[in-house]
C-alpha cells in the first residue's frame, strides 16, 4: 500500500489538476509523469489522485465525469480551503509546485527597479506574479487553450480575462469562476465594457461598436458576432453574479 498523501503534496496535485486540459490528467502526461518522478511516486498514483480531485468538481460531476469516487477526507478539505480562498490557496500551490519542479518550470524573477527595491515589494511583486501565473494557467487549461468566443487556438494571443477586474476584489484575483479565456481583441473590448455576455452566455455588443460605415475589419469581429454563445470551459463555469455585475457596467 502506497504512502498517505500530505497537504502539502495535495497542494501540488491542486495545481498539476487546474494547468492540464481535460483528458491529459493521466499517467501517459508527461508533466504527470515529471511531477511523479519529483515527488517520488508513480504516474499512476499521481493520476488517480488527480481523479479523485477530480470527483470533487462539479461540472465534471454534472457531465457525469467526475473521476474516482474515492476521494480523502484530507482531498476534500483542501479542494473546500481552494473554494473558500483561491487567492491564498493559489499562492500557497503554485509557490509548491516551483519548488518541486525547480529548473523544468520558471522561477520568479524579481528586478531590481525603484517600484521592487525592498524586500516587502519585492514580497508583492512574487506573490503578484504567482497569482497571475497560477489564473493563466487555470482559465487557459479550463478552455483547452482556446478563445470561449471565436476558438482561436494561439497560446500568445490568448488572455485569462477577469471578468471582475483584479484591482476590485482581491480575494477574486485567482479565482478561475472569475476567469474568461478571450483573444486579446475581445479581452480588451470586455475590459473596456463594450463587449458582455447575458444569462445565456451570448455575446451582447455597446452601441459603440455598431456606429455606421464601422471597418469590415469592426464589423466582423464584433456586428457580426453578436448573439455568439460563449463556449464554457470543462471546469469552473463562469460565475454568474460575476458576468450580472459587469453587464450592469456595460456600455450600452
């Protein structure tokens, strides 16, 4: 019988599950199969532990999906601390899986500017880069690396959009409910509150973008593609009140 897992390897089975796309959460995975030889255990081990992470999932459950019923009490206590606060629960998992991976995943790198001279800014400006790192990945991984509006599938021009922007609520910052994956076109036109989507994920456009003698280029990314149902990830759907409270800051 294989060793108990600890928090702190739960923590990084957290991580390995929110950066994998669905269907690669198996042992033939070859960053499952690094973090495994790192953390002295099998693939197998490590992907039916992803499968029991997994069965706690909703929207897998909802699909029928959910993975191995068998999930601890120590799995189900950490998926509920990640539920109850993805900010500190994302730095806590993402500074975890840095330290196990080492050289194979990219450390923080912290300048040496006017803005992060001091060892309290420079505490910020990694715990920053460890939230965003860990939201990307989430949000990117949750809609296999696709734009959930037009399918662009190009890693560089896609972005994990907040739909309640970062500087409003802090403890939404990592949040992968509060994530949208968007090109960078539309991410910053949902930024910006011309573009929303209503109760049934569909693309609703300001009166902005509609103007007369609008660009082909205008009109095609945006006219044309209004009513266009946002393609929802195989986890963490979009929060609901999260998209009510940006339609109430739209453009109209």
């Amino acid at each position: 019988m294989g060793r108990n897992w600890t928090e702190h390897e739960l923590l990084i089975a957290m991580n390995l599950y929110c950066r994998l796309p669905f269907g690669q959460c198996n042992s033939r995975n070859k960053l499952v199969n690094e973090v495994a030889s790192k953390m002295d255990r099998t693939s197998g081990s490590i992907s039916r532990k992803l499968g029991n992470i997994a069965s706690l999932d909703p929207r897998h459950q909802a699909r029928g999906v959910g993975g191995l019923p068998n999930s601890s009490k120590l799995d189900r206590k950490v998926w509920a601390d990640f539920q109850g606060n993805w900010s500190a629960m994302a730095e806590k998992s993402e500074s975890a899986f840095v330290d196990l991976m080492g050289g194979t995943v990219q450390k923080e790198s912290v300048p040496e500017t006017k803005q992060s001279s001091g060892p309290s800014e420079v505490r910020r400006t990694v715990k920053t880069r460890r939230l965003q790192t860990f939201f990307r990945n989430v949000v990117l991984s949750s809609y296999d690396n696709r734009c959930a509006l037009t399918g662009i599938a190009v890693p560089q021009l896609l972005i994990a959009s907040h739909i309640i922007p970062w500087s409003e609520s802090e403890s939404r910052r990592a949040d992968p409910t509060n994530g949208l994956c968007l090109n960078a076109l539309h991410d910053k036109a949902f930024d910006r509150h011309l573009i929303t989507f209503d109760e049934d994920y569909r693309l609703v456009i300001s009166s902005i973008l509609k103007k007369s003698e609008i660009p082909e280029f205008q009109s095609t990314n945006f006219t044309e593609l209004e009513g266009t149902e946002l393609m929802l990830p195989h986890r963490f759907v979009p929060d609901s009140q999260a998209l009510e409270a940006h339609r109430n800051s739209f453009i109209t």
